[in-house]
C-alpha cells in the first residue's frame, strides 16, 4: 500500500490547498480539485489549511 491525498466531495472549492501547495500538485478542474500523485511529496500543508477538512491521507493499493 502507498499513502496518497485525496480530496473528498466535502470540498468548498476555496482554492487554500492549490494556493499554498509548494509542489504545485493540485489541480483544478471546473467543478472539482485533484492531486497529482506524481508531484505530491505528502507534505500536508493542503491538510491544515483546508476549512472544511476535506482532504485525507488514503492508502492506496500499488498496481
């Protein structure tokens, strides 16, 4: 298993986590946000300045 970010459906759409992030890995698309898990160094900055507590650490499983 690998941790990864995910952003959930909890998300308001306040642009903290794309601002602040120093890797540039999140990415916004029109009605929702994602993390690129190739740039992500799992910091959690995006985590702490998330109003709503939307985004989590997850272990995915490894293909």
């Amino acid at each position: 298993m690998k941790p990864e970010l995910e952003i959930n459906n909890r998300c308001i759409s306040c642009d903290n986590c794309r601002l602040i992030c120093p890797e540039k890995a999140i990415i916004k698309f029109k009605d929702t946000y994602a993390i690129d898990t190739w740039s992500c160094t799992l910091c959690s900055i995006c985590i702490e300045v998330c109003p709503v507590d939307c985004i989590k650490i997850v272990d995915k499983v490894n293909d």
